[in-house]
C-alpha cells in the first residue's frame, strides 16, 4: 500500500534549495548568447544532476514572474 505522509517526509528530505544565488540586470551579458554560455558552464561546473533543466518565464505587467 502506498504511504502517502512517509513519502512526503521522504520528499523534504532530498529537496534541494536552490536559492544560493541572485539575479540581477546588471549582471546579465548584453548578449543572450554569451551569457547563456556562462550560465550552462557554470551548471556543468558545478557537477548539478540535470545541468540542461531550465524554466522559462514571462513577466507579468508588474513585471513580476508567472511561471
């Protein structure tokens, strides 16, 4: 039978934070390309599970994230 309260537990356990880091416009290379590359080089270095996952996002008219 599947045990729904031990596998959430189990959930917490491996959730990952992912919030080590900020973005900020002033950062961000002028050319989608080049940075880009940086962001991909970074995830490769930092030897992440699926250095190829990413999330696509749009702003809203607040300029606020709706994915």
């Amino acid at each position: 039978m599947y045990n729904l309260a031990m596998n959430m537990r189990n959930l917490a356990d491996i959730r990952k934070e992912y919030t080590s880091q900020s973005l900020d416009i002033l950062d961000v290379d002028s050319n989608p390309f080049t940075q880009f590359s940086k962001w991909m080089n970074e995830a490769l270095e930092a030897d992440v599970n699926e250095p190829t996952a990413m999330n696509l996002s749009t702003i809203n008219k607040q300029n606020r994230p709706t994915a």
